[in-house]
C-alpha cells in the first residue's frame, strides 16, 4: 500500500512450523586454541559461526543462550555478538 508523505516498507510475512529446527554444536579447534560454536538457524534463518576462547563458555553463557531461545532476552548474549564469524563453507 503507497500512502503519501509514508515512507515505503516491505513486508514478508512467513507461517513457520511450530517444531523448526535450531542446532548448535560446539567443536573444539585445537590449532587455534578456541572453540567453535557451528548453529542453524539460531539468530536468522541459516548458518552462523561464532569463535569463542574456552574461559568465555561458561554456564553464565549457555544459560543466556537458552533465555535467547526461548524469548527471555532479546539479544544474543554480548560474547557471541562479538564473536561471529564467516563458516568455512562460505570461504
């Protein structure tokens, strides 16, 4: 819909399954000393990657990411937000 003097949005609207699927895997990277965190799905449709130092996944971390899946906070906890990289498949 145009309306004069409104600025134009496009919106897409989507029905998802209740069930969609999210993944995460954790793997560590001996050669660099940090720990990957491969997901699908968790921040936006697709993959992501995060490098995190082992001293920041703590049970502070993994609880803040469960408060994010499940719609208690509204942002990815402060070190992945820092912490994202491209996945090896996108190099």
């Amino acid at each position: 819909m145009l309306l004069r003097n409104k600025s134009q949005q496009e919106t897409f609207r989507a029905r998802l399954a209740p069930d969609f699927y999210v993944k995460i895997k954790f793997q560590g990277s001996y050669d660099d000393g940090l720990i990957l965190m491969q997901c699908s799905n968790l921040d936006g449709f697709g993959p992501a990657t995060y490098q995190l130092s082992p001293e920041h996944v703590t049970a502070q971390l993994l609880d803040d990411i469960g408060r994010f899946l499940i719609g208690r906070i509204h942002s990815l906890p402060s070190p992945l937000a820092r912490a994202r990289c491209a996945p090896k498949q996108f190099i």
